[in-house]
C-alpha cells in the first residue's frame, strides 16, 4: 500500500488530495466527495476499511479543510474534481458522494460518463432540481440559522447546522454526541471561516437528465433526514435505471459520520457486487 499526499494547482486556488494506492489493485479506484458542511474527513472510517481491497482518493474541496484558497476565482466543481482525476492519473473510478459531494458525482456522470464506473449516492443534491417545501421544523432551524448568520454568530450558526444535518430537524438536540460530533464542529467551523472561493459556475441541470445515467447506482439516506430530501431520493431511485435503494432507521443525513459500520458494510457490499 502507498499513500501520498499532494496539491493539486487550480486557478485561485490549491486543493489537498490524499491519494492511497492498494498493492495489486486492479480495479477502478474509489473516490469520496464530502458533503458541504464537512471535509474529507468524513470519510476516515470508510477509507480505512476500503483500502485494504480497493485504492482510495479524496480531497477538500475550495473552502473547506486544508485546501488553500490563493483568490476568489470562477470555477467548475466538476473542472476541479477532473483536475484530481488527471493529477493523480485516475481515467476512471467508483465514486462516493454525500450531499454535495453526490451532486457534483452526478453532474461528472452526465458529463463524462466514461470516467464513472458506479455510483453510491448518500441523499445527494442534484443540480438544477426544483426547490421542495421543508416542514416546518426545518424551516424553523433555517430560520434561526439565517439569523446567526445575519449577526455573525459563526459559532451558533455551527451549532445550529449540527442540529439540522447531523441530529436531523425532528431529533432531539445533540441526539449524536462524541468524536462525530467533534469531528463535524471542526470540518464545518473551519468551513464557514474559510476565504472567499470565487463564484462556482452552475453545471448543467442533472435533475432533467437522471434518466441518463446509465452506470450502476445505490441511493442511500436516514429516516431521521430532512423530510424533502428523503422524497427527493425517492425521485432519485425511481428515475435512476436499476437505481438500488437503501433506507438506514434512526439515522439522519451525514450516514458515514453518524452510523460508520452500518454505513461501511452498505458500501463494501455495493463495491463487491
């Protein structure tokens, strides 16, 4: 196994990529996107169990971790994310998305679909799909979110988005406590101090086109999710050819984080199917 680290140079920006490569892989590798209130250290528990089989990349995308943001600049996600791929020398690979991290998947399916060999979604955004009403109780977390916001409370606006993503909207408030928690405050507190990125430029709409991806695929969400979101994913399955569907009780939206070995053996048994 070898495992290296680098920097990948886009324009305003320089993006940390951690690339390890699993001796006598022949197989595509397997590649994580973080969510957009993590990094990629939300996939600690996944790469550790993937790479004893499969070669595994990740990287912080402009704003979040490690990587450094040098100026605002207009960019593509999927441009930086090819720039990964042809960095490290990756033509094609499995990949795992959460959230934004599955939309940006998508967008790179319907772009370059040669590049994609499978995709395991966790209840992903979709790029142009149509805004759905939340219930009430998310709409009151996003109210007071925006309110923090508009004073420059950073530190309760973090509290606040680990109520909404990581307990979920209708669970009880810090109903997931300990190193995930931690781990979540971190990523996301270093998130929402980062530098100006630059305007990201809109990919062309996914949500029109889902009937286009043809590469095997398995949407995964929580019970405990933002209601909408959970409707959106069943959209997702049914339009998504041979799309799997993978339902975890008691659990909200970032799966990886909060349930890692139910989330692990989900995601092994898909790679080895």
């Amino acid at each position: 196994m070898f495992s290296s680290t680098c920097d990948i140079e886009v324009d305003g920006a320089v993006l940390a990529v951690e690339f390890v490569q699993c001796d006598g892989a022949s197989t595509a590798p397997v590649v994580f996107l973080h969510a957009g209130v993590a990094d990629s250290r939300m996939w600690d528990a996944q790469q550790a169990t993937v790479r004893a089989r499969r070669s595994t990349l990740r990287y912080d995308r402009r704003g979040f971790g490690i990587t450094k943001v040098r100026r605002p600049a207009t960019h593509s996600l999927v441009g930086d994310l090819c720039a990964v791929l042809d960095g490290v020398g990756v033509e094609r690979a499995d990949f795992v998305g959460c959230s934004q991290g599955g939309r940006i998947a998508l967008d790179l399916a319907l772009a370059a679909p040669e590049r994609v060999a499978s995709l395991l979604l966790v209840a992903p955004a979709v790029s142009g799909a149509p805004d759905l009403a939340p219930e009430e109780s998310t709409d009151s977390l996003a109210r007071a979110i925006e309110a923090a916001e508009t004073s420059n409370d950073l530190d309760r606006v973090n509290e606040l988005e680990a109520q909404l993503w990581l307990d979920g909207p209708a669970g009880p408030v810090r109903r997931v406590g300990g190193s995930a928690r931690e781990l979540f405050l971190d990523m996301n507190g270093k998130a929402l101090r980062s530098p100006i990125t630059g305007d990201a430029v809109e990919a062309p709409s996914a949500w029109h086109r889902l009937e286009d991806v043809r590469c095997p695929s398995c949407i995964v969400w929580g019970d405990l999710d933002l209601p909408h979101l959970q409707c959106r994913c069943e959209l997702i399955v049914e339009r998504i050819k041979w799309a799997r569907r993978v339902v975890f009780p008691g659990v909200a939206h970032l799966l990886p984080l909060e349930a890692p070995d139910h989330f692990n053996a989900t995601l092994m048994a898909f790679l080895l199917r």
